[in-house]
C-alpha cells in the first residue's frame, strides 16, 4: 500500500527535486557523463555528500537500467513500502499486538513528514530503512548475541553513516550499549567492538581516504561555530512542534502505566520490564544522541539542520519508546482484556486520527501541483524559458541553480559563492574574493550572464542584484514576469 501510494502521488507531475534532490541527480548522472557536473573543485559533491543514495542511482543507470530520476521514483517507493513493514514488525516485536503493529504502520503511512520525504528525491528514504535494520539487528544481537546479528546491525551502522551524516549517532549508541552490556558481565567485548567497529567505520573511511587522494581534504565541509540560537533567530523557529507531536501520548501512557505499576507486584513488572528492556533503551539512548548530534550540527557545520526532516528518525523512536513502554503494560495487564483494548482503540485514535485529514488534503495538493521543482507553478516561467535559450558556451551564474539544472538542462555557478557571508557556516566566505573576481573576469569577457530570479528560496541569504551592480556594473538585457537576464554594463 506505501509503494502503492507514492507511486500514484508521483505518476502525474513525477517524482519531487527539492532540497539537495538535482545535486544527487547530478552525481549519479556524472558516474556515466562527467560533464554533468561542474569541474570547479570548490563544487565536488561528491566529497561534499555522503556518496551512497546517488551512487546506488548511478550505478542502476551504468548497469543499463533507467535514469536516476526514474529509478529515484521507483527505489523511494519501494523504500517506503519497506519502512512501513520494518515498523510494524518492529512494533509487533515489541507488543505482541497485531492490532499495535497495525496502527505504527497507518501511522507511517499517513504522516504527512514521513511521505514527502518518499515523495522527493532525498536520502532520507534510504537511511530510515538502514537505521530500522540495524534496530532490529541490534536488538536481534542483545538478545541472542549471534555473530549474524553482529554483522548485521554493524554494516546498517556503516551503511547509514555513508547516506547521511547522522547515521554517526548509530554508531554511537552501539558503543554505548556494547559497553553498558560488558559492565553486566557478557562476555566476548572486545571481540564484538573490533568487529562491529572494523565493519561500521569501513565504508566511511574508504570515502573519505578516495575525497583526501582526490582533493587533499576528509569531508568538503566548513566548520565554524555558529550559536545555535542564530538560525532559531533567524528563520523565527523556536521549535517545530511537529517532530515530538507523540510526546502528549506518551504523558498519557507514563501515568496510565504509573497507575498500573502502583497495584502490580514490583517483582512481577521488574521481570517483565527485564524481558523487554532493548527496545526501550535503545529508544531512549538513541532520542538523546540523536538530538545531540544535531545541536553539534547546527553549532558548527550546517546552521541550515533546522529543518522538520532532520527529526524524523526522532519522531519514529518517539513511536517506538511509546509502544516499547505499552508492551510492557499489555504484559503487567494480560489479565484485564478491556484494559487492553482501551490501549490499543486510543493510541489508533490518537496516532491516526490526528494525521488523517491534514494528510488526505496534502496528498491531493501534491498529486495535481507536484514538489518544488517538477512543481506546476514552474510550467510557465519565463525566465527558466529565456535562460534555454542562452548559448551552451555562456556561462550563468544564478540564484537558483537547482531550478536551471532541472527545467532548463543548464549547469549554473550558484552566487552563494559570491556572498560575503557563507550561508552554511553563517561565517565570512573564504572563497568570495576569488569568486568574486573570477565573475567580474568572465562578464566584461562577454563569456557570462547573470540570470536573477526574483523570488528564490534563498533570496534572503544571496546578494541583490544591487549588491552584485555596486561590484560590477550590471545592464538588464532581459526581463520577464519572474525573473531578469544581465551582463556587464559595457556589453
């Protein structure tokens, strides 16, 4: 049914490109043509991005199959099918309720966060099902510490590290687990860490050894410590509410179970809770690093991570600690039937009920109007019309060069490196003098172009056509309803 879906929310305006989506369309693109990104050193994705998403679509395509704009649309669906399945089956582990299993899994299918992401070409489809792998792994492993397990959970860990850089806190949580384990007594520790680290670490280093061989650096990446106050300032965010929307239903579970609890023998719900701990912990101990994680992010390497997407593996072990606390009081409460029928009708209700209308209404909007750039609204853009036309020898330099690479097939030189300010780091650009120059060099040579959109998701943080006149005088050639094409003043 989630393939199902994403497969008709795509199939009349295609699969979504926002975000990162064309740099990874680009990337898997350039394994077949290298002209399909840009040569300049200082716009390397592939040292920039963890490599895995657009390899695997660029590997598809060098293999003979589709393009990975196609292939993007079929893997995110498929993904989504199988993300919902590992949920259920997480929960069903955790529950023994078929009923429970049922709502985590209508709760992933009707959280509107959790499609878009499956809707649009991002890396988020990839790395939620190698972090419910190597949960289930995990757990797999602290329950019957088999070296299958081992394997398993170490390589989603190292898998996921490559998809996306947050996959760090898997490894993370491992390490502490692993330890806490040994301080029990369980044997074999240090076996279990060399291999568990020597398999989760292994692809990270090969990428980053082949990004220091390439280009003399790990990780094309700026660190700057910026407060992470500054962004919530800047973009008016002092939460979203929307990655802890479950923590009213776990108020709710914490004082029905203290109520519980308090008429149970004490021996009785420590055995139980004993039985069914991994989960439990996991959940706690991954929520907290996670959100550590992305505090460190914001504060010093991306003061962009503020967006809802970045919480979402958050928001799925919300779901699993409160459904992990549940199978324990279904366990404390077997003999009550009506108890646990009350449980299981009011988390449906809450889970689902809350997401149902909201979601049925953006699933209409995204199948007539689209995502950000395979959107409608950019069906008739004039601008996007006039830059086709632009000789392919004329270099661009642009405010939206995702827009360019999508609807106009034309490579772009973004002006975020033409900005003082680095709108990553929130520091001064260390590449704007160079950048700057080497602009104003090929502009009065007539070899390059400015093409200007009026409104632009990141407006607010490049420099105006203004500021860019008060360093080279700029001559309008060309202006549309939404847009502007200019060149030198002496062209």
């Amino acid at each position: 049914m989630g393939s199902s879906l994403i497969i008709a929310l795509t199939s009349k305006r295609g699969i979504g490109l926002s975000a990162h989506g064309p740099e990874y369309i680009r990337m898997a693109t350039s394994l077949i043509d290298s002209n399909s990104v840009s040569q300049d050193p200082l716009i390397n994705y592939w040292q920039h991005f963890p490599p895995l998403y657009p390899l695997l679509l660029g590997m598809i395509k060098w293999l003979g199959g589709p393009d990975p704009l196609f292939t993007a649309r079929w893997l995110n669906s498929f993904l989504f099918g199988i993300n919902i399945f590992l949920v259920g089956l997480l929960i069903y582990k955790q529950t023994d309720s078929k009923w429970l299993a049922l709502t985590g899994a209508l709760w992933m299918l009707f959280k509107i966060d959790i499609v878009q992401i499956h809707s649009v070409v991002m890396t988020e489809p990839l790395f939620i099902s190698e972090v419910l792998l190597w949960l289930l792994l995990f757990v797999g492993f602290l329950e019957n510490r088999r070296v299958m397990f081992l394997l398993g959970f170490s390589l989603m860990a190292g898998l996921a590290c490559t998809t996306r850089f947050a996959g760090i806190p898997l490894i993370l949580v491992s390490m502490f687990i692993l330890f806490n384990q040994r301080r029990k007594g369980h044997s074999n520790f240090f076996t279990t860490v060399v291999i568990f680290l020597s398999v989760s670490l292994s692809p990270m280093i090969l990428w980053m050894s082949k990004n220091y061989i390439d280009g003399g650096r790990f990780v094309n990446r700026i660190l700057a410590f910026h407060p992470a106050s500054l962004p919530f300032n800047q973009y008016r965010w002092p939460i979203n509410p929307s990655p802890f929307n479950v923590v009213p239903l776990l108020v709710v579970i914490t004082l029905i179970g203290w109520l519980i609890f308090k008429k149970r023998d004490p021996l009785a719900v420590e055995a139980v809770f004993n039985k069914r701990q991994h989960h439990l912990v996991v959940a706690i101990v991954f929520i907290f690093v996670y959100f550590v994680g992305w505090f460190i992010t914001i504060s010093f390497l991306d003061a962009e991570a503020y967006l809802v997407r970045y919480f979402i593996p958050i928001q799925i072990f919300e779901l699993f600690f409160c459904f992990s606390f549940v199978g324990i009081l279904l366990s404390v409460t077997k003999s009550s039937k009506m108890l646990r029928i009350f449980f299981c009708f009011f988390i449906s209700i809450y889970l689902i009920g809350m997401n149902l209308t909201t979601a049925t209404q953006w699933f209409k909007k995204r199948y007539r109007e689209g995502e950000e750039y395979d959107g409608g609204k950019w069906d008739n853009s004039q601008i996007v019309q006039e830059s086709k036309k632009i000789p392919k020898d004329i270099e661009i330099y642009t405010n939206n060069v995702e827009a360019l690479y999508v609807r106009a097939n034309r490579q772009a030189i973004p002006l975020t490196f033409v900005s003082k300010v680095d709108m990553i780091s929130l520091k001064n650009n260390p590449f704007y003098s160079n950048k700057m120059s080497k602009m104003k060099a090929d502009l009065k040579s007539k070899k390059a172009v400015v093409v200007y959109f009026y409104s632009s998701p990141q407006n607010d943080k490049l420099p105006t056509i203004d500021e860019l006149n008060n360093e080279v005088p700029l001559k309008l050639i060309l202006k549309t309803s939404d847009g502007g094409i200019y060149v030198a003043n002496d062209y």
